[in-house]
C-alpha cells in the first residue's frame, strides 16, 4: 500500500511539471506566434486587397484560426480542458454586442476561436505589446483608452452593414484568486444604449482557479484546468430600460442590470 501512494505521488509530480513545462511551452508559441503575425501574415493580409475592411475581415479569421489551434494545442497537451453551452449561438453571433466576465488570461482567445468573426476591444498595453500589436492592429481591434472617442469608435463599428460582433470585458481587467466578478465598468453599458444592438452574456468559469489577475503562468494547479462557458440569450436593451433616452442614469440602470445577470448565474442564485 505504501509503495502503491509513492508510486502515485511520483505520477503526481511528473504530471506536475510535465504541464508547467506545457504552459511554458503554450505561452512561448503564443509569443512566436503573434511575431510571426506581425512580421509575415500581416504584410501578406495587407498586400492581398487594396479594401481596409477586407484586410481586417481575413486579418481577423488569422487570428481567429491562430486563437483556435492554440486552445486545442493547450488542450492536446493536458493543460485544460472546455466545454461550451449554447455554442451555436456564439458561433452564429453577428452584430452584437458580446459581454464576458474575465476569469483567465486565455478567456478573449478560447472566445475569439469559437467565433465566426469578432471584433475585439483591447487595452493599451496589448496595442503595445510587441508580442500582440501586429495581431491587434492588422485586425483593427478597438483601442480602450478610456475615452468618449473608444465609446463612439465601437458604436460606429457595430453600425456598420453585416457587422462582426464586438466582444468586450465589462470588468476591464481580470478577477483576483478566489474572486469570482469585480464590478462592471460603465463602458459595455454606453455601447449598447448608444449601438442599440442585442447584448449577448457569456458567462465564463474556470475550475480549479489559475491564470488570474496577478497570479504567475507557472503558478499550474494540481491539475488541468476545466473552462466552462455558457452562452445565454440575448439582451434587448429597450426591454430592460423601457425607453431610448441616453442619459447617465440609463447607463447606470444598464451596467447594474448586466452586472446582476451575471452574478446571479454565477452564485449560484
């Protein structure tokens, strides 16, 4: 019996750092990947039509086919694991408005893999990154710089005939260890009153815990992560505010009826 629990505590360990080696491997493709973008199929993206908003359109199924084969290797190596509700939804999803909560540093890339197409807000520090600018830019993600122009930029680009979704994290940033939803900023809220367009919750858990907010990527659990997505019907927002007018107190009104769909479902309410 004794030697049975060594024999499985050295299985243990070997398991172990057979995935902080994986992850570490998975996050240096992700870097060479996002150079190799940059570098070679963004030129390539951007010679193949003299129309921006073809280049975007083939730099985004790129990215979104980069996104998908990084999710399966991950998978393919132990690392993690998913499994989606409602995927058909995500995958027929055309100009809305995508809310997530953000419980991982890999919930925008399984997303973006399992969509058809999406449009992306992103923050300074990837527009900036030399990993993950080429990426962001040659598909013409949305700069959140926190001003009224990044609201009407994503208003715009949801307008547009036969749109791509837009897939945005109210929570802006993600949840600390043991968290599970920071407060929503009011930035989803203003696109979709001034967008008008449907508003689709996706609801994002990650059992056990890891890859969030200032944990380490070689900080692995004892074993491989479960992501378990589940895509809901979509919001009108005329049915949750009763009228169109835009007005601070619609926003607020707006944020706090998105902010409770999404911790009820996940507390268990």
């Amino acid at each position: 019996m004794e030697e049975m629990l060594k024999r499985n505590q050295i299985k243990q360990k070997s398991n172990y750092f057979w995935r902080v080696a994986a992850t570490g491997f998975s996050f240096a493709s992700f870097g060479a990947g996002g150079v190799g973008i940059a570098t070679v199929v963004a030129p390539l993206v951007n010679l193949s039509s003299r129309n921006p908003e073809i280049r975007q359109q083939r730099a985004q199924q790129v990215i979104r086919y980069g996104f998908k084969g990084f999710t399966e290797m991950m998978v393919k190596l132990g690392i993690m694991t998913y499994h989606v509700e409602g995927l058909e939804k995500l995958q027929n999803s055309r100009q809305e408005l995508v809310i997530a909560n953000h419980p991982t540093l890999v919930d925008v890339v399984v997303l973006i893999g399992l969509m058809q197409q999406a449009n992306c807000v992103v923050k300074q520090s990837l527009w900036s990154n030399p990993f993950t600018r080429g990426p962001v830019r040659s598909a013409g993600y949305i700069l959140n710089a926190g001003s009224q122009q990044f609201i009407e930029d994503c208003v715009t680009r949801l307008k547009e005939s036969d749109a791509a979704s837009l897939l945005i994290f109210p929570e802006g940033t993600r949840t600390e260890k043991g968290e599970y939803l920071n407060e929503f900023q009011r930035g989803a809220a203003n696109i979709a009153i001034r967008a008008n367009v449907p508003v689709r919750p996706v609801l994002i858990t990650c059992t056990p815990s890891t890859l969030t907010k200032n944990e380490k990527w070689y900080h692995v659990p004892a074993q491989p992560f479960h992501i378990e997505i589940k895509v809901l019907d979509t919001i009108d927002v005329q049915d949750v505010l009763g009228d169109s007018e835009i007005s601070p107190k619609q926003v607020r009104q707006l944020n706090q009826s998105f902010y409770q769909i999404f911790n009820d479902e996940l507390s268990g309410k």
